[in-house]
C-alpha cells in the first residue's frame, strides 16, 4: 500500500511538472495607434514630450505579468503615417532609415529604423529620474535582441524581413514589468494616423516562476529512480 501511494505521488509530480511545461507561454492582442508616443511610456498625465503630452499620446500598456529573461516575439499587421495620411502598407514603416530623437523623459530613442514602424520599450514600474541609458542601434534585420529599461527598440512586424523572414526574438530585461509599443516619428505624435494590431507571445511570471527548479527536477528524477527500484524489488519478491 505505501509503495502504490508513494508511486501516485510521483506521477502527480511528474504531471504537474509536465502541465508547467506546456502552459509556459501565453498570447495577447493589442491594439497600438499611430498617435502614441512611446517617449510618455510610463509617464502621469501633463507630462510632455517632443511635442505631444500624456494622456493624449500616452503609448498602448501593451503587456504586464511577463517573466524576466525570458523571449518575447511579435507578429504586427497595419502601420502609420506620422503626418495624418494614408498609413504604411505594414507595421515595418516606410521609407529609408531615420533616427529617432537621442532622448526624452529618461527615454532613448532607436537608431536606424524606419519611420511610421512599431517599436517598444521595457519599464520597471517606475520612470526614469536619470539620464537616458543608450540609443539602441540594430538596424531592422536582427534575429534577436536585449533592449534594457527605457530603450526604445524597433520591432516592425516581428519578422527579420518585411513581411517575410524569420521570427525576430526580445529577451525580456532584469527588472522590467511594463511593456509599452507606439509608433515611430521625429517628433508630434499628435497628428499622426493609422492602426497596428499586435499579437505578443510571451512566458506569464507566475507560470514561470511554477515550472521546477534544476535541482527540483533533479530531485524528482532521483525519486523516480528509488520508486522504479522499489517496484522492481518488489516484483521479484511476488515471483521468487
């Protein structure tokens, strides 16, 4: 009777852990405006920026709850006009390479990316009081990349090439527990138009935080190993 508890157990654990595993990733949609500045990320209302002023042009709080260090990916369709036109064909903008302005509000801003694309920047759940951390500067064709806190990063359609390509890859920064998105201007985010819907995968906190730690697995591996020699003792036993 012990020994058939004990193996229960065991398979609870392994279920558990198994069910951990499948259920570490999670997709949400939102919906990103051309008029939202990403430099008013995190910002109270009054506060303004290059033109524009929270609430107003405040950037979409795109998505909380996310384990740090782990891989984000995006899959954006639509895109904006930063002067009230018609909008670009695709969330990968238009237009030669620009530089967005170097710094706002603690902010950087990214460097070689289209004008009227998506981009995003990672809060912790504060604002910057300091000066702005460094302008990322990764072109549009990446594979993957790790912005930090209060850098505004491209990511276009979410594909190394546009509309085409392979799926680029954010890895989540230490600390961060805000991501914001919004379009790519030089400055007047106010009278800008078109719409971008965004589809985010992402690993939730708490599931990552549920999944089993090394040493965990490793623990349970080795209790699988006792329950396996117990039984196979036991069979002997019946059939001697």
């Amino acid at each position: 009777m012990h020994l058939s508890k004990l193996a229960r157990t065991a398979a609870i654990a392994l279920a558990v852990g198994c069910m951990a595993s499948a259920a570490s990733a999670a997709t949400t949609i939102v919906t990103v405006n051309g008029n939202n500045n990403p430099y008013l990320a995190g910002q109270a209302n009054g506060a303004s920026a290059l033109g524009d002023s929270a609430p107003m042009q405040s950037p979409t709080l795109a998505l909380t709850g996310f384990a740090e260090g782990s891989i984000i990916t995006f899959s954006a369709v639509g895109g904006f006009n930063y002067s009230g036109g018609t909008p670009a064909a695709s969330a990968d903008g238009d237009g030669g390479l620009a530089n967005l302005a170097a710094s706002a509000l603690g902010i950087s801003g990214a460097q070689n990316v289209h004008y009227n694309g998506l981009v995003g920047v990672f809060l912790d759940d504060g604002v910057n009081t300091g000066a702005a951390p460094a302008s990322r500067n990764d072109g549009i064709n990446f594979a993957a990349i790790a912005p930090e806190l209060y850098q505004i990063f491209w990511i276009g359609d979410g594909l190394t090439g546009a509309g085409t390509g392979d799926v680029q890859q954010f890895t989540a920064p230490v600390g961060a527990t805000r991501l914001f998105l919004g379009s790519t201007d030089g400055s007047g985010w106010f009278n800008n138009s078109g719409v971008s819907m965004v589809t985010i995968n992402y690993t939730p906190a708490d599931v990552a935080a549920a999944v089993p730690e090394p040493a965990t697995w490793a623990m349970m591996i080795m209790g699988f190993g006792l329950v396996g020699s117990a039984m196979r003792r036991r069979n002997a036993v019946l059939a001697a």
